[in-house]
C-alpha cells in the first residue's frame, strides 16, 4: 500500500510540474503572437513563403506564367497619389510590383519599411513604357527620370487580393 502511494505522488508531482511547463509555453506564445490589420480580403499569415523562396519562384517562371501564392515581406514602395500600388524588395535585389483586386482596396501611403502578407496571383509581365511613366510619376520622381524611361520592363507582379499589415 505504502508502495501505491509512493508511485501515486511521484506521478502527482510530476504532472503538477508539467502543468507548471505548459503554462509557461503558453505565456512564450502569447508574448510571440504578431498582430496585423486586415486590408481588402480576410487572409492568415500562415503557410507565407518569405521573400527568397518567392524570389526562385518568379526566375522559373516566363511571361504570362501566373501562380496562386501567399507571401511576406517589407514594403519598399508605395503609390502616394492614393495607395494604389506598393513595391515589395525581394532580397536579391529586385521588387515585386503590387497591384490589388480590381481596385478594390488601397494601402496606407506611409507603410515604406513595414512588414506584409499578400494573398494572391503572382505573374510576370512586361510593362510598357508609358505605364512605366506613370509609376515614375506616382513615385514622386523627377522629369528627367521619367523622361529617361525608354524601353518596356520584364517585371514580377502580383494581384493581391488581401493584404495583412503588421502592427507596430
């Protein structure tokens, strides 16, 4: 009987420890939960794919190749007549030019430098010279840079059609 009792506290203690461990864990994942506000569509950030693996995405892919796709990154860029376009750097040096659904929402045009998640078609285009002009122009840039743009531009795309915005 002393034996079962024995046993009997050791396995109390042990699961009273335990306890003590998962509340711990759940204290760790409360304080790593990352806030966003929801821009167009609701969306998850999970399952993102980071700018890297986006980056390999879009060199095997040709003109006209369209992927559905989630990805995360930072803003390098955003239209500042009305929000209407962001540029996102992919860390090899190149952007992914964003555009979103039908018009169906716009970004703040302070977010250069934050993090997102974009859900969406990801695709390569080429751009022509005067919607080149024009991105210029919504960029802010001078005529002489605008003027400079002379030829089409092969460029990664991307239709989101719902943006998370991390909080600060």
């Amino acid at each position: 009987m002393k034996k079962i009792l024995v046993v009997f506290g050791i396995m109390l203690f042990v699961m009273a420890c335990k306890t003590e461990e998962k509340k711990a864990e759940d204290q760790d994942i409360e304080k790593a939960v990352v806030n966003y506000t929801s821009i167009g569509e609701e969306i998850t950030a999970d399952a993102a794919k980071s700018t890297s693996d986006m980056a390999e995405a879009y060199k095997a892919m040709r003109i006209g190749d369209t992927i559905n796709a989630k990805m995360i990154g930072k803003v390098d860029e955003v239209c500042q007549n009305k929000g209407c376009w962001m540029k996102i750097n992919l860390e090899d040096g190149e952007q992914v030019l964003v555009k979103f659904k039908d018009y169906g929402f716009f970004m703040p045009k302070d977010i250069a430098g934050k993090e997102v998640v974009l859900n969406g078609l990801a695709f390569v285009n080429e751009v022509p010279v005067d919607e080149l002009r024009h991105y210029a122009e919504d960029a802010g840039k001078s005529a002489d840079e605008i003027a400079a743009i002379t030829a089409p531009k092969r460029t990664f795309s991307f239709e989101a059609k719902g943006v998370l915005l991390k909080d600060e």
